[in-house]
C-alpha cells in the first residue's frame, strides 16, 4: 500500500514545488482519489483476446 501523504511530500519535494501546510491536506485527499479511480482502471479485468492500442503519434 502507498503511503499517500508521503508521496505527496516527496513528490513535492523532488519537483521543488512549495506546498503550504494549509493546502496539503486537500492536496493529499485529491491523491487519494487519484489512486482510487486508478486502482479501478489498473484492476479492470479484460479478456486475452483484448489487442494493444496503437500508440499516438502527432
């Protein structure tokens, strides 16, 4: 299990990107969502026959 508040801090930090201590728990529970959402796409079973997308390219 990720630890959300300190990947928000280190995430943070390793960007250099300020974040005031009043904004950071509103910061974390966006993560947390975040990572909700993505743990329903990630875990979506999909069938063998399932082919890759083409990959973009402008």
């Amino acid at each position: 299990m990720v630890n959300i508040e300190e990947y928000v801090d280190r995430t943070a930090e390793l960007i250099n990107l300020p974040l005031d201590p009043e904004h950071r728990p509103g910061v974390v529970v966006n993560f947390e969502r975040i990572a909700a959402i993505a743990r329903l796409v990630v875990e979506f079973p999909l069938p063998p026959e399932v082919e890759v997308a083409p990959v973009f390219e402008p």
